[in-house]
C-alpha cells in the first residue's frame, strides 16, 4: 500500500466517522428549526392578537372610563350646586324663624 492510498484510507474513516457523529447532530438541529418554526407562528398570532384585539379592547375601556370620568364630575359639580343651594335656604329658614320667634315675644 503506497502513501497516498494510505492517506486516503485514514481519510475515508475519518469522514465515515465524522459522518456518524454529524448525522444524530443533523437531526436534532432539523428538530430545533421546526420547534422554533412553530414558536414564531405562535408568537406572530400572539402579536396579532394584540394589534387587534387587545389594543381595541383597551382603547374602549379608556373611553368608557373618560365617559365615566365626564359624568362624575357633572355630578360632583351638581352636588355642589345643590349643597350652596341648600345652605343659602337653610339661612334664609333660620332668618324666617328668628323673625316669627321675635314676632311672637312682640
């Protein structure tokens, strides 16, 4: 056997055993891509779920409470209309009263 057939023998088992070590390494990494394939396919319909949606969801919630905020504070102006309201009539009947009560001792 000359050299160069020697060589070329060292180097088909070589290649014959990187190939047998490369194959299980090739199938994992054909696994991971699929794994990962399917991860962004549900990613992207989490992300459009989002886009869709949730920010809808979101933005009428904020106008329902813009709406809720609008009419509490209609009301607490109300409120307080009525309350100065209510004060000035109360001094008024005080007023009638201490008039009638001198009235009365006259």
């Amino acid at each position: 056997m000359t050299d160069n057939e020697l060589l070329l023998a060292i180097s088909n088992m070589m290649d014959e055993k990187l190939d047998s070590k490369l194959k299980p390494m090739e199938s994992q990494l054909t696994g991971l891509k699929e794994d990962v394939a399917v991860l962004k396919k549900k990613v992207n319909g989490i992300e459009l779920k989002l886009e869709t949606e949730i920010n809808h969801n979101i933005k009428v919630i904020a106008e329902g409470h813009l709406d809720l905020s609008r009419k509490l504070n209609e009301a607490v102006h109300l409120a307080s209309d009525i309350k100065a309201k209510q004060e000035i009539q109360d001094l008024l009947i005080r007023s009638h009263e201490t008039e009638l009560k001198i009235r009365n001792i006259s």
